[in-house]
C-alpha cells in the first residue's frame, strides 16, 4: 500500500490554505445521559463520563496540535450536554449572538455562555429568539446558512440577519437525527466565497468543497437551494452520516471529522483537503460529534 498521500490527491484538487482559528471548547467532566432530547440519547444506555473525556482530550489535543487557538469555558455540575459548546451562541465580528434553548434542560447553559463571551471581551447580544447558536447558523464566505425545523426557530433567522447584516438563508432540516444544521452541513472552505459562480473549477477558492452535506436531511425547497448554490459540493453517504460524520471542523485545509467516516474522508482527500480522524464514540451518545464540541470566535 502507498503511503505518499498525495498519490491520493487527484490532479485538479485545488491547494487548500489552512487558517488559524479561534475556538471555544468545554470539557465534559459531567457529560452523561440523564435526559432524552434528540433520538441518540437514551438515558437506559449506560455513559462512561471518563471515557468521554479522554476522547475528548485528543479532541482538544488535535485542535491544539494544528495550531489552534483554544479557549475553555468552565463546565457546570447538572449540565451535562454543555460539552456541546458550538450551542453556546454565534459569533462574528466580536459581536457574539447568545443561545435560547429550546428544551428546559440546557436553558441554563445560555446565561453561562454569555458570561463567558462577557468575561473575554465580546459584544453580547441577549437573543430573542430560540436559537442553538452554531449548531444551527453556519458561517460560509458571507452568507450565513441558518437551519431550522427541530431546533432554532426560523425568526432568529431574522435576528441573525439584522444583527451581522449579512445574509441569512434558511434551510429546513426534516430528519431528527440530524436536528441541528451541523449535523447535516459540514462547511469545508470557510474562507471562500457563497459557492456559486464556481464554473471555473479551478485553483483553491473556486466553490468546489465549500460544503458537504446529506440531501435527504432537507426538504424539496432547501435542497434545491444548496444544489444551486454549491453545485460542486460533497454529497456524503447515510453510512458516515449516520455517525455524524458530517459534524466536522474545518481550517480550510486541516478538517477534523468522525475517524469512523471512511467515504467522507476519501472524498476530503480527493478534494486536496487533509482529514483528520478523531473518535468521540462517547459524546455521539449525547448527539453530538467533532463540531458540537467546537465553537468559532471571529474576532
Ligand atoms: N444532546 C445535545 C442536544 O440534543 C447534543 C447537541 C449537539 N450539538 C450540535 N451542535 N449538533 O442538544
């Protein structure tokens, strides 16, 4: 078997560029299941909250290890899905947009969240509406790709669009396995523009790779806007969605994914990207994967 990796990038894989980022994480020193709130958790499978946190860790150790700059916010005793921090708020410009829950019991972690955000210097915006933060609002190019349909209400859409003055499209998520956006969006090339306009196909930039996603995560309408928009993107199996491969954390080049994900990473691979497989068997008990447990902070 090869091991010159670049035997496995074709030809035209655009160069990609890594850029540094920002990020905010929480450890999952009192992640457990003790509530049902999205069909992977079941309070009767047992959770081994050591495990989740060594998992974790090489979590953590990769971003660190890529260069990344690594923030921690405190985990608190009683909220064990805080370790899903990508639902902490949004955050662009400095300005960061704070969470509404939909259910009781992650209520608290909102205030948590904005007091951190507080405590490090970032424009706080109480929200209005019910939203989960990054879990639902993806940043790629300059549009904001917004999902809705389980979780954030489609009015904080609006607040979003108002706030960062960009816009926002709405995308419908019709699977309650994948309730959150980014479980049904990975955005690879964040950098670059909407992804239309791609015709060119070449170099990096061109719209090719911006995203990836599951189709039959949307509806008829929003599927026809992502299939206009990223004509180019990756289509990923139900397989690796299935273990929310899709949950995954791009630097442009560098993209952290679900180590279980084989098709997605190949397809990456193709695409001149560089996937890196980190196993979070533990925290997919609660629903979550790689970008749940990783928050941008765009200053
Ligand atoms: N147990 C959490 C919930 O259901 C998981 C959150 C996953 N986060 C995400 N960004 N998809 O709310």
């Amino acid at each position: 078997m090869s091991t010159n990796l670049d035997a496995l990038v074709s030809p035209e894989a655009p160069v990609r560029t890594a850029l540094k980022r920002t990020i905010l994480m929480c450890k999952p020193s009192y992640f457990t299941v003790v509530y049902r709130i999205n069909p992977w958790m079941d309070p009767a499978v047992p959770t081994d909250t050591s495990l989740a946190v060594a998992q974790w860790q090489t979590l953590h150790d990769t971003y660190v290890g890529l260069g990344f700059d690594v923030h921690l916010i405190d985990p608190i005793d009683g909220l064990p899905d805080m370790v899903y921090a990508a639902n902490g708020g949004f955050v662009i410009d400095n300005i960061a947009y704070g969470a509404a829950f939909t259910y009781s019991q992650r209520q608290p972690e909102g205030p948590a969240y904005m007091d951190w955000f507080r405590d490090n210097g970032f424009d706080v915006r109480v929200p209005q509406e019910i939203n989960e933060g990054e879990g639902d609002f993806l940043l790629v190019g300059d549009v904001i790709l917004a999902g809705t349909g389980f979780r954030s209400a489609s009015n904080s859409h609006e607040e979003v669009s108002a706030l960062y003055g960009r816009p926002v499209i709405t995308l419908n998520l019709v699977n309650p396995n994948f309730y959150h956006l980014d479980t049904a969006i990975a955005v690879l090339d964040p950098s670059t523009g909407s992804g239309t306009g791609a015709g060119s196909g070449t170099g990096a930039g061109s719209g090719t790779g911006d995203i990836a996603y599951l189709p039959s995560a949307f509806d008829e309408p929003s599927l026809a806007i992502l299939r206009e928009r990223y004509p180019d993107a990756i289509i990923v199996t139900e397989e690796d969605a299935a273990i929310l491969g899709l949950n995954s954390y791009s630097d442009g080049y560098n993209v952290v994914i679900a180590a279980r994900a084989k098709d997605f990473e190949r397809q990456l691979r193709e695409r001149g990207y560089n996937p890196i497989g980190v196993d979070l068997s533990e925290l997919l008990l609660g629903g979550g994967g790689v970008k749940c447990c990783t928050l941008e902070l765009r200053r």
